[in-house]
C-alpha cells in the first residue's frame, strides 16, 4: 500500500534537502556515536533506521516496549542487516535508576536523542496520565539531558511538535513548556528539536487504527471536518536527523507548506484506504449501524465506516509549525523551514513550574484544574479547549 497515494501526495517531502546533504550527514554518523531514547515508537523507529543505514560507530537504543523493541530489531535486520559499528537495545525506561546506571557505565555518545513522549490529546483527560505526560515530556527531558551533558554529549535532540505553536490542548502545551526548558539548558549544551504533523500510521494513530479495524473486521470511524498535515515514517526520520546533525543551537526544524504537504481530511483517507483494499465505503448513520452491519456489509465488499462531526477536547481548528512572533530561516533548505531562537525563557517561570510539580507529586492525589492554572501559568495565551468529551468516548 503507497502510504503517499492515501495522504494525497506523490513525492517524499525532503528528497532534494537530504540528497544535498547526504555526504555530510554520512560523514557524521560514521563518526559519532548515538543514543536513541524512545527508539521504539514510530518516529524512534524511523530515527534509528536513518542512524543505522549510515553505518555509526555506535548506536543505542533505549526504550519501555520490549515488544516494539524486537520488532525494530527484526525490521532492521530483514532490511539493512548489519553494520560494524556497536548496535545494542535497552528494554529500559529512561526516567528509571537502570538508564541512570547505563549513563555511567562508560559509555559515551556524541548525539542524544529524545523521541519519547506522550503525544496523544486522549492523555489529557485525567489528572493521573496528565501528570504522567508532564514527566515523560517534561521532567525526563530535563534528566536525560543533564544526563547528555555530564556524559560530555556534543549536541542532545529532542521531538516537539506542531500542537506546540499556539497550544490549544495539555499535550501541545507540555512540549511547549519542554521547549522552554530547553532554551535554559541550550545555554550549557547545544540543543535542537523538530516540529512536525501527523505521522501517517505511526502506532496509536487514527490511521494505524485503520490497519487493526481491518484485520478485525470492524468498522472505520473517523471526523469529517479535521484536516491535517501528514508526514510518512521515513520523513519524520529524516527532519529529525537532520535537525540534530544539521540544526545549530536552538533551532527548531518544521516541513516547509507547499503543493506536497497540504492539508487532508481523516474521512479522505479512510475511503482511499480502503479503495486501495478492494472495498467500497457504505456510510453509516450512527456507530450502532456501523457495528451492526460490519459482517453483512463486508461480505458483499462494502466496508461500514462512521464520520463525524469533531467535538472532543483538545482539538485544534487547523495546524501551524510556526508563529507569528517567531523568526524563520526559510533560504537554509529547500522543503524545511528553520526557527531560530535565542535563549529567551523565564527562569521564574521554570522554577515556580518545578516547585509545584514537585509539590503535586508529594500529594496522595491531584486534581485536572490545579494542572491546568499551572499551564495557563507557564502559557498565558493557552487557550484549552474543553469540551467535556474525549476520544475514549469515541469508536
């Protein structure tokens, strides 16, 4: 299946800039040794495979999924093979006492790279995987790149988002408040991160979830009226490599708008998706329909699909990479944009953000609210958008 054909595009977005590049992004991974964290989530993925085809001289990955892990390592194998240099996995948590004693276990790397996170809207709806959210996006970053720095690491990496220019939702407004921590600690160690859209089928996506309705036999539901941007896994691979082995400090790397990367409705995409399966769409009135006639209407080759109209929590109008207020370097590439920023955070800030994290946390208990003026807080322009309906509530 061309994952291009079903987001509506014909062409890899980065092609012309990474095959410009090529030789010195080569020439630094056959040099340097890397650290992945995070590595076996979708992007993680993507980043190690583009590590791993230009052969370094080490690379480690550490992640919590012990299943993706093998996965990634039987992909990598099925696919490129082997290299000389040291490839090891970690089924660790980087936030855990284990990942502390593989930092001081004499292993040293030039390039950190953080592409862990908790990246869904659906996290935000109790304070208990809220508060998990802000330390995997937050308190961890702050750790592992003291971590990098003691290490004597030569640049440490880490994945933002889109949802972070203008945040509308918790999650969004986690990786912004990420994003100025790591203007503090950029002052000490050079520092750069990337803004990106959708990954198209990176697990636990709406499009993923297109691939285990099908297996399953079950209906697609999807909103009709939310377009968004869409990268493939090998893009989101590519920016982020990039990002960390062409970006200078604090620079924030996004896809450049164009005739290639426009904007896609989910409900387009599940009805190419499942044109390129052999199977015509029968649009349902209701999610019972949808249930109830999924094996009538699938043995005649019609699958029963369910769109609607979008009104969850969190949900943004449209996506932006960028600002207004920020400034861009828009000659460096020719399909990615550049954000350049100087040092500029409130220590304050940052500090009153830590105290009271660490204060919550001391508590038996915590309540959404008291997260959510903390983030009003550290963004006061944040604008969360809360519907009383989440995703969970969803097909």
């Amino acid at each position: 299946m061309n994952i291009l054909e079903l987001i509506g595009r014909t062409e890899p977005l980065f092609e012309t800039d990474i095959r410009n590049h090529e030789a010195e992004l080569s020439g630094l991974v056959r040099s340097s040794r890397f650290l992945v964290i995070g590595g076996a989530g979708s992007i993680g993925q993507a980043v190690t495979r583009e590590i791993f085809k230009r052969k370094p001289r080490a690379l480690h990955v550490v992640d919590i999924s012990e299943n993706n892990m093998v996965e990634l390592v039987r992909d990598i194998r099925s696919t490129l093979g082997y290299i000389d240099g040291d490839f090891r996995t970690f089924a660790i948590d980087c936030g855990s006492r284990e990942f502390n004693a593989l930092m001081q276990a004499g292993s040293s790397y030039e390039y950190v790279l953080n592409l862990s996170a908790l990246k869904h809207v659906r996290s935000e709806k109790d304070p208990f995987t809220l508060m998990r959210m802000i330390e995997v996006n937050v308190l961890n970053t702050i750790s592992t790149i003291a971590k990098a720095e003691a290490g004597g690491a030569r640049k440490y990496f880490c994945v933002s988002t889109d949802k972070a220019a203008n945040p509308v939702n918790m999650m969004g407004a986690s990786k912004r408040i990420m994003e100025m921590f790591l203007m503090r600690a950029s002052e000490s160690l050079p520092i750069s991160t990337a803004r990106f859209a959708n990954v198209a089928f990176s697990d636990g996506s709406l499009l993923h979830g297109f691939n285990q309705r099908f297996a399953k036999h079950q209906p697609i539901s999807a909103p009709n009226d939310v377009r968004r941007y869409f990268v493939t896994p090998q893009e989101s691979g590519e920016l982020c490599l990039s990002s960390c082995l062409l970006g200078d400090n604090r620079d924030i790397f996004f896809p450049k708008l164009s005739e290639q990367l426009d904007l896609t409705r989910f409900s387009d995409i599940a009805v190419r998706y499942l044109q390129a399966l052999g199977f015509e769409t029968f649009e349902c009135t209701s999610e019972d329909e949808a249930r109830d006639r999924a094996p009538e209407l699938i043995a005649t080759k019609r699958w029963p699909v369910y769109f609607f109209a979008s009104d969850t929590t969190g949900e943004k109008d449209f996506e932006e990479f960028h600002t207004g207020a920020e400034t861009l370097d828009m000659q460096r590439f020719t399909s990615i944009g550049v954000i350049k920023n100087e040092p500029d955070y409130d220590a304050d800030k940052l500090e009153t953000f830590l105290t009271t994290i660490r204060s919550l946390r001391a508590q038996p208990t915590w309540d959404k609210p008291e997260l959510v003026d903390l983030f009003n807080h550290m963004i006061p322009e944040f604008q969360h958008k809360e519907t009383g309906k989440y995703l969970d509530g969803r097909m």
